[in-house]
C-alpha cells in the first residue's frame, strides 16, 4: 500500500493513475485496435502461414502499429519487465478467442535462448500461455522446444537478417498425432513460427496452429 502511494501504477500510454493490476485506463483501452479475427477463418496470418508451412488455424489479438498503443503493451512487457501484462493480454484474447469444439491438444510458446532468459529474467510468453491454460483447461510445455541460438529480438533486426531461414530451433523430444497451438508475441515474417513448426511438422502426425498477441500489418 505505501508503495501504491509513493509510486501508483499509470496508464502506459496517457499516465492517469489506475488499478494496479491495469496496463491502460478505460478510454486509453478503446484506442486498441483489436483485430476480431476469427480463428477458424482466413486472415493476413493464415496467407503468410500457408506460404511456409502447413497451418490449420490462426488468431491475433491485436494490430501491432509503429509508436501506437499496441507497440506500448508488447514493449512493457518484454523489455520492462511487466511480466504480469502477459496475464493481462491472455484475459484479453480469452474474452475474444472461442476454439469451439476444436480446441487444441497443446500449448507451445516460443522459447528465448537461455542467455536471453537470463539477462531478461523471465520469458514473455510464459505467463500469457499458462493463463490462457488454466482458462481453456488446457496443457503446456515450455520444454518442448529449445532455441539452440543466440540472436536479436526480431523488432531490433534489420529486414535482411529478420529473412534469413537459418532454423535455430529443436525438439527436446519427439512428439506425434497433436494439435499444437504455437504462441508468439509479434507476427512479423513468420519465419520464427514457420523454423517451430517444421520441427512439430516433421516429428510426426501433427498440426500446427498459431496465436499471437500481435500482428504487424
């Protein structure tokens, strides 16, 4: 409580005082542009998947916009350390989100390399996969896939090194007949998503889906 006095939580983006447990206020929150898509349904992420890999479904939150709102809520929590705004994206996309009587058979988050988990702390992506687990009733496996490369965040790459195609990923085990949700923060290219999903893709029987919080449009 005194820290709450001394220094309240604001709005990231117009600074009003708010709940502690909030990231924007309420009139900041209608300037996110939520995407709405439908998961069963085409959209920008799905064409970009299909020209990589194989995909079954796909889902974005929100619109990732240069210097918008958006761009705000990805950076507080990957690079300062609001681990706690992945809580907040996941209830977000669990209001949105309805996987019907389709729903997948795993969770599967991008992996940070271990020298990136270190200096950051934590990754991004845990929280937010294991709340919307928790919300679907549905497993996770933050060991399933390893990133056996160190390398820069894909925001802070120039466009050549973020086409390069080299995988720098890889089962720790083989796994066979699932459905897996494969979740990230930003959708950019693909190729970070499309290197994950060649590894599920050629371990066995498997489909792969993808959901991020955002989607560079």
């Amino acid at each position: 409580m005194i820290l709450d006095l001394f220094f309240p939580n604001r709005c990231i983006h117009c600074s009003r005082i708010i709940d502690a447990k909030l990231l924007v206020c309420s009139l900041c929150f209608e300037q996110i542009h939520f995407t709405h898509f439908d998961y069963f349904g085409d959209d920008i992420i799905k064409e970009k998947c299909r020209l990589l890999f194989p995909v079954e479904n796909t889902y974005a939150l929100m619109k990732f916009e240069q210097d918008g709102l958006s761009q705000k809520i990805i950076h507080e929590l990957k690079y300062k350390s609001r681990e706690n705004a992945g809580k907040t994206l996941a209830e977000w996309t669990a209001e949105r989100l309805d996987f019907k009587d389709k729903k997948p058979d795993l969770l599967l988050s991008v992996p940070l390399h271990p020298k990136k988990l270190k200096e950051r702390g934590y990754n991004q992506l845990h929280l937010f996969t294991e709340t919307l687990s928790k919300f679907y009733n549905l497993p996770f496996d933050h060991e399933l896939i390893q990133r056996n490369h160190y390398s820069k965040a894909q925001a802070l790459k120039d466009k050549k090194h973020r086409l390069e195609t080299v995988n720098p990923f890889s089962l720790s085990k083989s796994i066979s007949g699932k459905h897996i949700l494969l979740i990230d923060d930003v959708f950019t290219t693909g190729n970070t998503v499309s290197s994950i999903a060649w590894e599920i893709l050629n371990s066995g029987d498997n489909m792969v889906s993808v959901l991020v919080m955002a989607v560079d449009v």
